[in-house]
C-alpha cells in the first residue's frame, strides 16, 4: 500500500448518490485525485496523497462510517 493508494472499509453506501455525496466530501480534501467505490464488498480505494485520516473524518461526516482496510 502507497501513500498514493489507500483501500477503506466503508459502510451505509447503498447507491450511485452515496458514491456522489462521498465523492464530493473527498474532493474538498487537499492531495485527493480520484475514488473508487464498490457498494457489494462496502469498500474504497483512494488514490492521492491525502492523509488517511482526513478521508475516515471526510466520509463519516457525509454519513458513511469508514475505516483503513489492510486487508
């Protein structure tokens, strides 16, 4: 795992507006470059060189509690 790539557990993403709504609080971040959402497995992957922690606080302020997925 880079700091450029950083794979997330999110939860209560359910459809294409979670994924905007997520997107869009990501965007504000400074470094972000891109996401990728995947609603089955409930996770993301962030590209950027964007502190982890501000991505876990960014999401679960838009209302999807999210964690560092190591695995």
């Amino acid at each position: 795992m880079s700091k450029f790539e950083t794979h997330y557990s999110v939860q209560r993403m359910k459809c294409g507006g979670c994924i905007a709504k997520a997107t869009a609080a990501l965007a504000t971040l400074p470094g972000y470059v891109s996401a990728e959402f995947d609603l089955k497995k409930a996770t993301a992957l962030v590209r950027g060189d964007v502190d982890p922690q501000a991505v876990i606080s960014a999401l679960n302020q838009a209302g999807y509690p999210a964690q560092i997925n190591n695995g």
